[in-house]
C-alpha cells in the first residue's frame, strides 16, 4: 500500500492539482456559498418564529438540506474530475511515455483515481466546520455525520472509478464525459424511476394490501439519493423494509452493489489501458 501512495503518476497529479490557485478558489467560493446558506436559513428562521429561537427540528432539516446539496455536487463534478484522466493523457499523446516507465497499470490507475477524487475529499472535510454548526441546536449526531461522510466516500469513489473506466476505454475525453454523466443519470433518475413502477406493478395486483416485491427494494438499494433519505430516516428505512419484504437495510444491498462495481470499473480500467494503447499506436 505504502508504494502504491507514493507512486509517481500520484505525487505528480497532486502536485499539479493542489499548486493550482483555482483548486482553492474554487473551495474558498464553495465555503462561502455554504456559510450563506446555513446562515441565512437559521436567520430565516428564527425570524418567522419570531422568538429568536432555532429548534431541533430545523436544525435536521438544515441537515436534511445541507446533505442532499453536498450529494448532488458529488454526483455533478466527479464525473467531470474523473473522465478525461486517461483519455487526455492520449488526447496529449503523453500515454506512450507514461505506458514506458516501470509503472505498472494498476499504479497508473490508482494514481490518475486517486488524485482525482483527492479534491473532493478536501472539499467535503473542509466543509466539516460548516456542518458542525447543527450539533449547536441538536437535532443531529454525531454517529449520523460519520454514517453520510461515508456514504460520500463510497459514492465519490465509485462514481470516480467509473469515470476512470470510460476515459481508459473510449479514445475522446467529450465522449468519455457524457458516458459518465449518463451513467451517473442511470444510477439516480432511472432507477428513481423503475423503483416507482415497480411499486405501481405491485399496487395494482395486490388485492387491498401493499405488498411490493423484492425488485422494489433492489431499484430503491441501487439509487443514492433513496438511501441517503433512510440514513437521514430510520423510520422510512424501516417502511422499505416492511414494503418490500426485504429484511436487508437499504445501505447493506447499496454498500455490495457499489462495492462490486467500483472493483469491476477499476479490473476492466487496469486490464484494457495497455491494451488500448497497442490499438492505436
């Protein structure tokens, strides 16, 4: 692991990435957004109630806010951070002399990934102060934070290797990004979609009792924006439960399916890189 960390591809792409003023800025501005989101929720909100006072209640739903915020800029800029890390390097026609070092093509990947998704990660802790502001009104804790952190990690990443996939099999770095982005669509608004056909299906032939089948909970476990609702519910994770008569949390059957897709993207990433560049030499 220690070689893997401090392999070449990785400490260039670093570099490269963090000496660049617009990485910070682009942090500072997301920071400044968020601070006047969070403050001027809780000043709305104390103002309408008009005694100054900002409950629990509204406190999780500044939560409830701040997170679904945080999870839609993951899904909207990894697959932009991730997409042309390979298929740039050709665009360059620098992969020849990348592909001629003694690194391997796990390295190459590893390090073009990780540098990658490095970004994000600095941008979610550094928004950590922000978000402990909730613990000042209750409402949230901070077993709840640590559980979404980790979801973000799992998502970030998998979307990330993903993208790393389609840069390594498709040549053009534009094609690359909207194969991403339509993937990232697929795992949000399709199975969105497909979860609530499938729970019409089910309605229309039960006979009075809502029972739905098992293809409800497999579309709900796949879909990020449903199981972050019942990481934030643990009530609505148990009506899943109930509904689909599935006994498997929601996170569980997302944790294996993402799992499984980011080892399979990285596999395919780390056996195709070579030889797509024998293709078109």
């Amino acid at each position: 692991m220690k070689e893997h960390l401090a392999n070449p591809v990785l400490v260039k792409e670093i570099k490269l990435r963090f000496r660049s003023l617009k990485s910070f800025t682009g942090i500072l501005f997301y920071l400044v957004a968020m601070s006047i989101f969070v403050f001027g929720f809780i000043f709305l909100a104390t103002s309408l109630t008009g005694n100054g006072f900002f409950r629990p209640a509204e406190s999780f739903m500044l939560f409830t806010m701040m997170t679904y915020i945080q999870l839609g800029l993951i899904l909207f800029i990894t697959p932009g951070l991730t997409a042309g890390t390979i298929s740039s390097e050709r665009e360059k026609q620098t992969l020849n002399i990348l592909l001629t070092t003694a690194q391997t093509s796990f390295q190459i990947i590893f390090g073009k990934l990780t540098s990658s998704i490095a970004f994000l990660l600095l941008m979610i802790v550094a928004g950590l102060p922000i978000y402990s502001m909730v613990f000042l009104y209750g409402g949230v804790s901070p077993g709840q934070i640590a559980v979404i952190f980790l979801f973000y990690f799992l998502t970030l990443l998998t979307i990330g290797s993903l993208g790393v996939m389609y840069s390594t099999l498709i040549r053009k770095t534009i094609v690359s990004m909207i194969t991403t982005y339509g993937t990232m669509i697929v795992l949000v608004a399709v199975t969105g979609f497909f979860m609530i056909i499938s729970m019409q299906i089910s309605q229309y032939g039960s006979t009075g009792t809502a029972v739905f089948s098992p293809m409800t909970y497999f579309w709900a476990s796949i879909n990020p924006g449903v199981v972050m609702l019942t990481l934030l519910q643990p009530a609505f994770a148990e009506e899943v439960v109930n509904m689909t008569s599935v006994n498997l949390p929601l996170w569980a059957g997302y944790l294996v399916f993402y799992f499984l897709l980011t080892a399979g993207a990285l596999l395919l990433a780390v056996k195709k890189l070579r030889v797509n560049m024998a293709k078109y030499k």
